[in-house]
C-alpha cells in the first residue's frame, strides 16, 4: 500500500498522517476506522447520525468498488 503524508499538525501520530493512495485502499481504512454498529448509549441523536452518515457513504464506495471488479 502507498501512502502520503499530509501535514495537517493536529495528528497525533504518523499512522493518524497517513493517506493511501489508493482509493481501495482508503476505503478499507475507513471501514476500520467506522465499523458498522449500533446507537451507543451515551452518544446523542446527532452524533450517531453524523456516524451512520459516514458509515452509508462507506458501504455506497464499498459497493461501487465491488459491483468494479465484477465488471472486468
């Protein structure tokens, strides 16, 4: 996996500063980093719609990656 380094100062630690380049491969480390799950219980209404935002974002790219690879 290539990656490159933004220079945002606000990250903590070099795997935080990491951005592959790839777009497979992005997608995958978002999956990591927003996994499915449910309401937590102390997470307000707004903080688990923002989550479920980002987390239907990542299944559509999820999908169009799958539904590209079964095109070839």
């Amino acid at each position: 996996m290539r990656i490159v380094q933004i220079t945002d100062a606000s990250a903590q630690t070099p795997d935080e500063r990491a951005i592959p380049l790839s777009s497979r491969d992005l997608v995958s480390l978002l999956d990591t980093m927003y996994p499915p799950r449910c309401k937590l219980r102390n997470e307000d209404e707004e903080e688990h719609q923002r989550y479920a935002g980002i987390r239907t974002l990542i299944d559509e790219l999820m999908s169009m990656i799958e539904e590209d690879d079964h095109a070839d």
